[in-house]
C-alpha cells in the first residue's frame, strides 16, 4: 500500500510553495523522516521528509510545480523490494543533471551543467525569466548553499518598482569609507524588518509599563530547582512562571488574546504562547501550542528543545505558525526597559527585563528588592488601556505571589 507525500502546513500567510527539487528519485529507497523532496515558499525553503520507509514510487509534482497545502507530492510503496532500477534514457533523451533536472533545467537555474546546487531555485529562475534578470543582478541569495529564492527577486524587483517614486534619478550606492563593509541583508532579516514595519504601519500600538518584585519567585526556585531538574530533566527557569501568569491573565482579559480580521474580532478559547528566542540568523518566534494546558515541567521542556532547535536551524516551520500571544525576554541581553513591537496579527506581547537590585519603599522601610521592569505593547484598536493595565497588574500579582498560580486565583 502506498503512503501519499504531502504539502505541509506552510506557515501564517504563506499560501502556496514550489517545488524546488526532488533530493530522491522515482525508483529509489528512503527510510522514514529522510527529507525527499524541498519546497520553496516566499519566506523560506523547506524539505519535506518521507512519511514512512519503502520505495518512491511516483513524483506527482514536478520541480517547479505550484502546491498548496495538503497537495500531494508523491507517493512511497512500502518494502524496499518494490525498488526498481531507474530507466535509462531513451534515445534522444537529455542527460540528467545533479540536481535531479536536466541540463537544460540546470542551465536555467544558473548552474552549468555537472556543477553543484542551482545558483537559482525553479521558482525564483521562472521569476527572473519573465522579468529579464540574470542570477549576477539579484546577487547570492537568501537559500541554503546561497541559492537565489523566489523572494529575492520579489525583494529585488519591489525595490526596483520602488526606485523611480522615490527618486527620478536613483543614487548610486554610497561609497565606503575605509572600515566599512556593506552585506546584502539575509531574508530573515528583510522579513524581520517588514512584519515589524508592518505592525506599526497597521496596529494602533501603545505600551504600558509596570516593575514586578522578583523575590517570592526567585525563592520558590532556589528552594526547588534541584527537586525540579532531578525529576523533570530539566532545569525550573522563570519563563515558565511568566507563560502561567500570562495565561491565567489572557483568560481574565481576552481581548488581549484575540485579533482583528477585516471589521471582525476573533476571539481564542485557547492560548498559542509565542516564546521569542535569538537564532543565529536573527530572532524566531516558536509556539507553545495550547499553553494553556500546560504544566511548568512540560513548558520548560518544551522551552529547552526551541532553544536547542533553533540554534541548530532544526525548527520547523509550523512551529512559528499560529501564535495569539508572544513573551520576549530582552532581560537576557542586559535589556533594562523596552518597548517590544506586535507581531501580527496578534494584539499583545510581554517584554521581560533584566532583573536589577533596587531600593523600594516596603512599609515604613527601604529594602533592596530584585526588580523587574514590564511592558506590554497591545493593539489599541481592540485592547482599551483599562484592559491592558489591568492584564499587567494581574501578571504582577501572579509574580509576585506565585501561589495564585497554584490555586488558580
């Protein structure tokens, strides 16, 4: 019985892809979990991997082809024993090149023939055909290997339509001074900056503060840590305090949680918690997906492993999809205050701080207290400010005394 290879789910706002290359052919073994085929979206590439072990029986998209979720690919039969030799080609046939395509296919993605990856992805050479641009225009691109993606020459003709409104004449690139170094921008890095543009350019955004005592929290897990990582495996942080005082506050204040959609508001049953974490390429936001059933171990484990994976450039996809609301920690890079930007089309995000010893009034007398500064920036087309202050208040409270937390109060 054969198992269907599909189009994985692509990400928010991401409703298409291309297939790139087929990395096994027809004919040919795979075990389970071995990426078979790569796909090329707007935003990223990303390989698919087989869904179980046996023989790839058919490709029933080829490279270049456009797919939308839930497509089927191709199909694997099980058993090895079903592998068949590949046919060798028929008379007048063009010789197969090494990534999968003719050399005419390899020519037009920028690769001579017999060379190593396609200096061009099928989507991004069809762009640059129809438009008239050549590879050595567009630059080294923003895919693996530095491959020319279908969004840098979208980036690249958006500048180029761009160019005339801003200027008749467009200036030449300004020139170096001597310790200058100019690099081309990565594409995370340009879609970094074009979601944070685009919250502030959409969102009425506006940020409210407040400075949590960190002492009951930082007690509770000096007493525990150790019980903590001996019987979970992993280490008691204070994210997963700060996950469970945002869930129990995004459940008293939804509108917190909830996002606008034309002249809608749509309302969440449920917390999709994005944990903002610093990647070698830039920041990436995984989600803890129903982090409102969550207990701290298994929101510390899964913390963890995001870490891990994105420093491994191992994360998936699907895994930045779907968050309502986003924690992000600056405090880790010595950040004492901030004002984090959305990320739509969510209505909240948390920024944490670094957490600094100072004097505060308690009663009648001065203590040094380690103390935190909070900001939460919110929509203030769907979030008024009593609601935003009194969701601040309430995470204060649960930090503060983390047996609310416990005893859900």
């Amino acid at each position: 019985m054969a198992t269907d290879i599909l189009v994985p789910t692509l990400g928010e706002s991401v409703s298409s892809a291309t297939v790139a290359r087929w990395l096994k052919q027809a004919g040919e073994a795979v075990a389970a979990d071995e990426p078979v085929v790569e796909l090329e979206t707007d935003k990223v590439t990303v390989e698919v991997n087989a869904p179980a072990a046996g023989v790839l029986e058919a490709i029933a998209a080829k490279e270049g082809a456009e797919v939308e979720p839930g497509a089927v690919l191709g199909s694997i039969a099980a058993g090895a024993a079903a592998a068949k030799p590949a046919a060798p080609p028929t008379a007048g046939a063009k010789p197969v090149g090494t990534a999968g395509g003719s050399v005419a296919q390899a020519e037009a993605h920028g690769a001579p023939p017999g060379g190593h990856a396609p200096a061009a992805l099928p989507a991004a050479a069809k762009l640059m055909a129809e438009n008239g641009l050549t590879p050595a225009q567009i630059g080294p691109g923003s895919a693996k290997d530095g491959r020319i993606a279908k969004g840098d020459v979208l980036d690249f003709l958006a500048r180029a339509a761009a160019a005339p409104a801003a200027a008749p004449a467009p200036k030449p690139a300004r020139a170096l001074e001597p310790g200058e170094e100019r690099v081309k921008m990565t594409r995370l890095r340009a879609t970094i900056a074009r979601r944070l543009k685009e919250a502030q350019n959409t969102a009425a955004m506006l940020t409210t503060f407040n400075e949590v005592d960190m002492s009951a929290v930082m007690a509770l897990r000096a007493e525990y840590k150790d019980h903590f990582e001996k019987r979970h495996g992993v280490k008691l942080g204070f994210m997963s305090f700060f996950v469970k005082a945002c869930v129990a506050a995004l459940q008293e204040f939804p509108a917190v949680n909830a996002e606008i959609e034309g002249e809608d508001i749509i309302y969440k049953n449920f917390v999709h918690m994005g944990i903002a974490v610093g990647g070698p390429n830039g920041l990436v936001v995984p989600v803890l997906k129903n982090a409102h059933a969550m207990g701290f171990a298994e929101i510390e484990k899964r913390i963890a492993d995001f870490g891990r994976r994105v420093r491994d450039g191992q994360l998936k996809l699907e895994e930045m999809a779907g968050g309502s609301f986003t924690i992000t920690n600056g405090g880790i890079y010595g950040s004492l205050m901030s004002t984090p930007i959305l990320n739509p089309p969510q209505s909240g995000i948390l920024g944490m701080h670094k957490i600094q010893d100072r004097p505060m009034a308690v009663g009648k007398s001065v203590e040094i207290r380690p103390m935190m500064y909070l900001a939460l920036s919110y929509d203030h087309r769907i979030v008024d400010g009593k609601e935003a202050v009194s969701f601040l208040v309430r995470v204060k409270e649960a930090i503060e005394d983390p047996r609310r937390l416990m005893l859900g109060v």
